[in-house]
C-alpha cells in the first residue's frame, strides 16, 4: 500500500469528521432558510474554519511522504481565511460573501478532484472524492452564477450541496476505514 494511501487510511476518522460537519451545515442550512445573513456567514465561517484546520493537520501528517502535502495545506489555508473572513466581517454584503464562496468551492473541489485522480489506482471508492471535488465545483459554479438569487435560494443551494458533499466524504471515510483494517 501507497504512504499516501496508508496515511489517508490511518486517519479515515478525519474524513469523517469533515463529512459530518459538513451534513450538519447542510441540514442547519436546509431547516432554518429564513436565517439571516449574519447568521448564515456565522455558520458557514465556523464550518469552513473546521474543515480548514482539518486540512492542515492532513497536509501536516502528510509532509514527509508526499510532495504535493502543500494542496491540502492551501485548501485548508483558505477554508480558514474565508471562514474567519465570514465570522469577523459579518457587515460585508451578501453579493461578496456569494462570491467568496464560489470561490472557495470551485477551487477546494479541483484540489479533490486531482487528489482522487492521484489516487484512482491505490485505493477503491476514489468516486467519493471525485465526487465530493466535482458537487464542490458545481456549487461554487452556480454561485458564481447566481449571485443576485434570494436568501432562501442560497440557503436551500447551500444546504443540499453540503449534505451530498459530506455523504460523499463520510463513504470514502468508511471505504478508508475498511482499508485501514484489512
């Protein structure tokens, strides 16, 4: 078994971590769509802080038997630049937080993509992260897109894009986890 894949499998618990912080965004999304602003760029910067600091512990662990550690250390650079951008600017218009996220998403979601391509021939159940990578393109694409939409559209996008996004992560979780055992 590959180091990377031995690392990833070792530490399949932090890829279930990110997948359920992710459903719970989603489903806190999804069952209050009303909330304001402010609330919404609370909750989404507490995520994206959290998965950002999971990141860099990724990329940490990573370090020494992987050259390209430093993609998961820039995603979870941004994931915390942007959640502490939503926590501590809350004033900052809906238009640039829509635009901030799309960001974030098309370029976390390119960085799963090249990580389970990287990985296609090491591990089975790579689709999770393709996937995970392509649904995280596809939101940021439709925010980009879609930036004048209302409140509750962008709660009810944000809410299911989260959703499928942390099922996609917690089943590569469980398909690491049964490599880690075996």
């Amino acid at each position: 078994m590959d180091d990377l894949v031995r690392m990833m499998a070792a530490n399949w618990w932090m890829v279930l971590l990110r997948g359920i912080a992710a459903v719970l965004f989603g489903i806190i999304a999804l069952a209050w769509p009303g909330l304001t602003v402010y609330v919404l760029l609370l909750t989404f910067g507490a995520y994206a802080v959290f998965d950002g600091i999971l990141a860099l512990v990724t990329g940490y662990q990573r370090r020494k038997t992987d050259e390209r550690w430093w993609a998961w250390g820039l995603e979870g650079l941004l994931s915390i630049a942007i959640g502490l951008m939503a926590l501590f600017w809350t004033e900052a218009t809906a238009l640039a937080f829509i635009i901030w996220m799309a960001i974030w998403g098309v370029i976390a979601g390119v960085f799963r993509i090249v990580a389970a391509i990287r990985l296609r021939h090491e591990i089975d159940g790579e689709w999770a992260l393709v996937l995970s990578g392509v649904l995280l393109v596809m939101w940021g694409l439709l925010m980009a897109m879609l930036p004048a939409a209302g409140l509750l559209s962008i709660a009810w996008l944000l809410g299911i894009f989260a959703v499928l996004i942390g099922i996609t992560l917690i089943a590569l979780s469980l398909r690491l986890r049964k490599l880690n055992a075996g």
